[in-house]
C-alpha cells in the first residue's frame, strides 16, 4: 500500500490516521480491524464489510461474510454459497460454491458437492473437482487430501507428491512441512524426505514456517532452530524463543530475554524482562515492568515507560499509556494520541 493506515480509537469508536498522524478516517465504527492489501474491515450493520483507504464502505452487495482481498479478488459468502468480489465491491464470480479458499498464485481452491478443485481469476474451472480438501498454491505446489492423507499437485493439478502424510505444510524455497505421530519434519520437491519428523508439534506455533531462512524447533518444552537443508542452527536449550525477524531471533534464559543472531550466536545478552520481535530496526522491550524499545545492537533508544507497546511497522508502532492509545515513530515522537475524556 503507498500510503499506509494505522488504526486510532477515540470515545470507543475506531478511524484511521495516516504515517503523519493525521486523521484520513473519522473514528465512527465500533469495530474495526487493520489494514490488508488496501482494504480494512469495519463493522457495519452487524457485518463486517470492507472499507477502503478513502473511507468508502463496499456496500454494492450485502454478504454474509467477505473475506481479505488477496491478487485483487475477496471470497464473498451469501446464505451458504461462496462466490468472489472485486475492489469496487462487484460480484466478480458468481455465489455458487459450497466452500472456498483465497486466491493464490492466480488460482482459488473452491468445493462443490464435497469435492475441490480450482479455478482461476475469471472464473472458469482449470482443476477438476476431484480432491477431498485442497490448499492455497505456493512456490508452484499446493496441498490435497485423498482418503485423509495429504499430498501435492502442481500448477496443472497433477499429482507430484502421493498422498502419504497425516499433514502437510506449503513450499517454502523449495522445502516443505509434513507431520506424522504429532511430529514434523521437512521434505525436499520432489518429496524426498530431509529431516526425518521429530520436532514436537504445538499448536498455537509457526511448526516450520521459516523466517529468515530458519524455523522455530521444539523438543521436550525446549526451543531451537534449524536451517531450511535441515541443519541445526541452535540445539533446543532455549526455554522460549520466537521466530527470525530482520537476522535476530528472541530466546529466553533463565527467566531473562536476548536474541540470537543468524549462525544460532547471542547477539544481544538475556537482560530484559520480556521482548518482542524485531521489525523496523527496533524490538519492543520490558524493564522495570515499563516497555520500550531496542536497536539491533541492544541499546535501548526509546526509553521504557509505556505500559504496553506493539512492534512497529511503516514506520510507526502503537504504545498504550494509562489505558490511552497513542502512536510514535521510530524516534520515539509522539504523532497521534487519544483525546482524553
């Protein structure tokens, strides 16, 4: 998006201010979620309907349920059928699906009659109804299910990985996740399996997504990481850790947070109380029970008295004071905040 939306609260109702901290969209919804590709959400009539940057509710329409706009298109339910919507709130393909997943890769998965197939962005069927459930594409790959076993088809929906995992993951540079006996493991394209599954699965966690070309391990309620060929990067020793972000990952120790740095090295020493990720350039911390935040070198450039704080992004992160909102920048200058009562 060229010019991004951050969300404000005022009197318990929600808008949106621009990087400037000036307000683009009145606060006057109840309920409202950030923005996604152009395009937020707000509750309206007791539906969530989306709201574009210029404030205009997509109201050509009245669905059940619209879902993120992904590659131009929002899946769009009405009563029990699904259909597809464009930016201007048009029907783009009509409501006829029993079920139906987010474009991707030019392709949406859909369901009729409880078989899935494919079609593309106009419409048309390019994969037949033939699979039990199936996934979004990704890297040229996406998931099926045959007889509750999970495989992969490529662009042209043919077979190229047989069903044989109790689970399986999308393709990330050319390896992917599979599960078996509530452990993962990774293999290669042409299903040649890396690492044998044995990483404990846990619910609620990236399980082998990779960030940074490295995923979040986990073994006996200890944390580590591995590299996407499947080496070990840090042996699971690691009370908590969190996901690579701009070459630094969280890890915890002995009750104190640090990062680790992409070779599996402390980057920055376990002294703060708590911490969260990085994203640009800085990491919100815990001292003292106030959060602020750090550099990628540890020091502390905006000083911890806030009492609760977001990671930043474009530019600006929001920080609660006294159960008030405000955003700053990565200054640390205020550029907004709620009028107080």
């Amino acid at each position: 998006m060229g010019n991004p939306l951050f969300k404000i609260r005022e009197y318990g109702k929600y808008g949106f201010i621009n990087s400037d901290g000036q307000v683009v969209i009145e606060p006057q919804y109840y309920e409202a979620e950030d923005f996604y590709n152009d395009f937020s959400r707000v509750r309206f009539n007791n539906k969530l309907v989306p709201l574009d940057s210029l404030g205009r509710l997509l109201m050509k329409h009245l669905f059940n349920h619209v879902g993120l706009f992904e590659e131009g298109l929002a899946k769009a339910q009405l009563v029990n059928q699904w259909g597809y919507i464009d930016q201007r709130g048009s029907l783009a393909i009509d409501v006829q699906y029993d079920d139906a997943n987010d474009f991707s890769e030019g392709k949406a998965a859909v369901c009729q009659n409880e078989q899935w197939g494919y079609i593309n962005k106009e419409g048309s069927l390019c994969i037949n109804f033939q699979f039990d459930k199936a996934g979004d594409f990704k890297n040229g790959f996406a998931t099926i299910v045959e007889n509750d076993l999970y495989g992969y088809i490529n662009a042209k929906g043919k077979i190229v990985i047989e069903p044989q995992f109790d689970w399986a993951g999308d393709f990330q540079n050319g390896v992917a996740v599979i599960a078996a006996d509530k452990k993962w493991g990774l293999i290669n394209a042409k299903g040649d399996v890396i690492v044998i599954p044995q990483f404990d699965w846990e619910e609620g966690y990236t399980n082998g997504t990779f960030f940074d070309d490295r995923a979040l391990v986990m073994q006996d309620e200890k944390y580590g990481f591995i590299t996407q060929e499947g080496q070990v990067l840090a042996q699971p020793m690691y009370d908590f850790a969190g996901d690579f972000a701009e070459g630094l990952a969280l890890v915890e120790i002995n009750g104190k947070y640090g990062y680790l740095d992409q070779d599996g090295r402390l980057a920055i020493l376990p002294t703060f109380d708590d911490a969260g990720v990085f994203s640009n350039g800085l990491a919100q911390v815990k001292q003292n029970e106030k959060w602020g935040y750090i550099n990628s070198k540890g020091k502390l450039v905006i000083d911890a008295h806030f009492d609760k704080v977001f990671p930043f992004k474009d530019g600006l992160a929001r920080i609660i004071r006294a159960d008030y909102w405000h955003y700053i920048n990565t200054s640390g200058t205020i550029v907004w905040s709620e009028k107080v009562e």
